[in-house]
C-alpha cells in the first residue's frame, strides 16, 4: 500500500484518540487542499499491511483508525482490509473522501462497496475552499458531510453522524 504518513494519536481526524493513515494518491486536487503533498500516486512510500496493522496496534488508548489522503478509495482494497482488522480489534473507522456518499454507493465498484462497508463514518465531499471553516468539527469545508454509513446503508438514504454528548452517560434520570 502506499502512504503519505500514518499518526498514532490524532484528535482532529475523528472522533477520540485515533490512528490515522494518510494514503498517497488523490485523483480530485481540490484548491486549497490541506495535503497537497499527498496528490501525487507516485509519492509517498510503500508499506505492507502487517506493518500498518501492527502500528495500529501499538497505542492501547485509540478508538480508532481514520484513512484520509489523498483519497482512500484510490487503495479501497487494502484500505477495506484495514479496516477489518481495526473492527476485529474493536476499532471504528472513519474515512475521508472527496467523492460523495451517493457516487460511492452506487458506483458497482467492488473495491470501494468493500470500504464502503467497513467504515462508520465517512466524511465525504471535496474541500471547497469557498465553503471552509474552522468551526467544524472533523471536516474542512460546509459542503462536507459526516455520515452514519452502517444507518445509511440500511436505510437507503444518508443519515448524519451524531456526536454523543460525553456526559449523557453520568445524567442521573429525573424521578
């Protein structure tokens, strides 16, 4: 596979302390793209998928795994077998894309069905530097959507990811 870099304790690239992987090669050179330097299929480095696993596996603290680019469905195939190991480690994995949700779905492309199917949130649309803020929470620009894909899937529509409230849980119930 061939990556631009991996960082083992994101807090920008998804929900919780995450294990991101930056994959080389993006085919959408959106204006003002965040990662420029990882457009180019050519750069980057090859890594195996053992090496990538086994660095997944060294932060006992991560919730997840995020692929981010570049464009992950550019290496859908070993991104979706990724994928699987962090959900076999009791990971969920969130992946960014510049094409949409609907594109993705309904493309007949096997590789990226795959991805597809194996990630709980996907961030998806082009950066529209027009549309950027600093606002948001895990994406760059307005017309970026973070979505439910398991909901999504099952309900035939996109459905937006909802971040828990993290004191929900210590909520003592009204008698």
């Amino acid at each position: 596979m061939r990556i631009a870099n991996t960082v083992n304790d994101s807090i920008v690239d998804g929900h919780g302390l995450r294990f991101t992987i930056f994959t080389q090669g993006c085919p959408h050179h959106c204006p003002g793209c965040h990662n420029p330097d990882t457009h180019d299929p050519a750069g980057g480095r090859e890594v195996s998928l053992e090496e990538l696993i086994a660095e997944m596996g060294r932060n006992p603290l991560i919730e997840g795994v995020t692929f981010s680019g570049g464009e992950p469905f550019a290496q859908a195939a070993d991104c979706a077998a990724l994928a699987q190991a962090a959900h076999a480690r009791g990971l969920n994995v969130w992946t960014y894309s510049g094409y949409l949700f609907e594109h993705l779905r309904d493309s007949g492309n096997p590789d990226w069905t795959a991805l597809l199917a194996q990630t709980d949130v996907l961030v998806d649309g082009p950066f529209l530097a027009k549309e950027k803020s600093y606002e948001l929470h895990f994406r760059g620009s307005r017309n970026q959507r973070l979505i439910d894909v398991p909901r999504s899937l099952a309900q035939g529509r996109v459905v937006l990811w909802q971040e828990e409230d993290p004191l929900a849980k210590f909520t003592v119930p009204e008698s």
